[in-house]
C-alpha cells in the first residue's frame, strides 16, 4: 500500500490588534497583526512506553492545551529582527474557543522579509541557540516517544501575491517510523498457529540531535539532519513483550502486527550498521534473529518502515516495505 506524504500546516494570518514586538521603528500602529490558523497537530500527551507510539492524525489535532513553539524573523533593510517578544512563542489551542492564542500579538511590518521555524511537542529539548534561522533538538528514545515535527517557510508581504494573508506553514515528520509484522510460510499446513512473545531491537543509535536548517553540507533552509550518539552493541530497544497469535500466510488473520498502540514506534534516522531484529516465539527453543539492513542502508525522515518478518522452522525471510506518512489537513480557524 503507498501512503501520501504527510503535511502538517499551521497557518499564520493577519488581523489588526494592539501590541507588537517594539523592536522595530518601522512597524506601525496601523499595520495588521500576525495571527495563526491550524491545520494537523498532534496531541502533546502523545508520548508512551517505547513500544506503542501515538502518530499525528485528524481527530488528535484540536485537543485542547495543544501547544507548539515557534521562532520568528525579519529583516527590515540591513537589520534583522525577532518577531516574538519572547522565543520560542508558544502557542496554545483552546477547544471552548476553537483557536490557538498566544500573548502580546505581533505586527507585520509591510516591507519585511520574514523567516517562521517551528515545532512540536512545544516540550521537545530545543537547544538554547535556536532561531528562526535553525532548529537544534535533542531526542532519546529511551525515554521518550512523541511525534516530533517541524516546519519553515518565509514571507515578504510587500512582494508576494499572499501579502499578510495566511501562511501556510507544511509541518514535516522529523523521526522515522519503524513496524514490525509477523506470519508463517505458506508452505506450513494451514491451520498452524505460533505466537509472537518478545521482541527488541539492537545495534542501533538511540539518541540523537536532530538539527533543521541550513548547514555546511546542506544550503537548503528547510535540511533535515540527525546526529546521532551513544551506539550500543549489548542494549535491547523497543523491547516488546506479550503473546500475539499468528498464523499461515493466506489464511485469514495470519499476519500480526507487534508493536501496541498504532503499530509503530519512532527511531532516530540513521545509517544502518548490523541492526538486528530479535525475537522469541511460543513454539521457538531459541532467539530468532534477523538483519534490519536488508536493502535497507538508512531509516529516513518522515518514512515508515514495515519489515515483514516470515518463518518457516529456524529460518526467517525478511520483506522491507518504505511507505510516507498520510496526509493530513483541518480547516479550524487559529488566531494567535
């Protein structure tokens, strides 16, 4: 099955209001207020035991307490300036409202060149020095598994046909997504059952600094680039314990999906270097095991990575499927 990429917009529109930044003289009184509308957030309680992972989707965007963070820049001449009085700007949904809200509103300034970078969860361990200009943001998926995203754009109201209409704002997966299934060959008898009892990931990085922005080897404003740190070759990740039943391949519910909650749990992205699957089954004397490479040399951002795991007595057949995230969009209005 192919999946749609996923974009997450948060919009930003323009309403007249009191209050601005104050850091630029060229701002007037008269010149309309920056404010926000809301396309695909997801819920800030999101994050869970490392083997069942919550992913954005529509009916987990208008949740209320929802927050995001969010860096903001002009350059007015030869100067740049900061948007927000104070940075990160949270942004905060109320559902009574049916709005995100933040405090004191922000002007444009009409013949600005302008520069948004944010994320969410607003609670992700964004380093000190970011900006408008770069995201730096540390992740352990040890300790946490929440839905990181993140996005840019730019805009001169004075230039572009948008003006300071709303600004569309595509939010991007910043993790990879990793799934496991499991089934029998087909060529065992049908009616044969097994079932799944642990499973857990090794020789991988757990921990990484994800940084967005443009870089010494990248000059795009919108790169995506992980860090990675503290390899491992003894811990067990993503360990998984229960029993799931499984079956024959062509019989009906042979095929059974690990990992709790939506079937996934996010990974840092990576090259891959003697990854390995591991797992134990009802009827199994010993440990399977299995490469996670296989075809596979890097878990991407913003991809899922279904690997489909077959067993036919001691040996295991391993199938990689790469899908995008689906796409996912809301029309409720947010001013901020």
């Amino acid at each position: 099955m192919i999946m749609r990429k996923e974009t997450v917009y948060i919009i930003l529109s323009a309403i007249c209001i009191t209050a601005s930044c104050g850091k630029d003289k060229n701002v007037n009184e008269t010149d309309p207020m920056l404010t926000f509308d809301s396309a695909a957030l997801v819920p800030e309680e999101g994050i869970h035991e490392s083997t069942k992972s919550t992913v954005t989707d529509s009916a987990s965007l208008k949740t209320n307490g929802n927050t995001i963070g969010i860096y903001g820049s002009y350059t007015y001449g030869s100067t740049t300036y900061q948007v927000f009085d104070s940075e990160p700007q949270i942004l905060t949904y109320s559902a009574s409202d049916n709005a995100w809200s933040y405090s004191p509103l922000a002007k444009w300034n009409l013949t600005a060149h302008y520069t948004f970078r944010a994320y969410f969860p607003s609670a992700a361990s964004v380093q000190s020095e970011s900006s408008a200009d770069m995201l730096a943001i540390d992740y352990k998926t040890t300790t946490e598994q929440y839905d990181l995203l993140v996005a840019y754009t730019t805009r001169y109201p004075a230039g572009d046909a948008e003006g300071t209409s709303t600004v569309n704002l595509p939010f991007r997966h910043a993790l990879s997504g990793l799934r496991f299934t499991i089934k029998l060959k087909n060529t065992i008898p049908a009616g044969t059952t097994d079932a799944i009892t642990n499973l857990y990931v090794k020789n991988i990085y757990p921990v990484g600094t994800l940084v967005f922005g443009k870089d010494e080897d990248s000059q795009k404003q919108d790169s995506l680039k992980w860090m990675t740190s503290y390899f491992s070759s003894y811990n067990k990740y993503y360990q998984w314990t229960g029993e799931k039943t499984f079956g024959v391949d062509g019989q009906p519910g042979a095929e059974q999906t690990v990992f709790d909650g939506d079937g996934l749990v996010f990974v840092i992205p990576q090259t891959l270097s003697g990854a390995t699957v591991n797992f134990t089954t009802r009827n199994s004397t010993s440990v399977y095991s299995a490469p996670l490479y296989n075809g596979v040399s890097t878990w991407q951002p913003g991809k899922i990575y279904t690997y489909n795991l077959t067993i036919s007595g001691s040996a295991i057949k391993v199938d990689v499927s790469i899908m995008d995230w689906s796409e996912l969009k809301s029309n409720v209005d947010i001013y901020l």
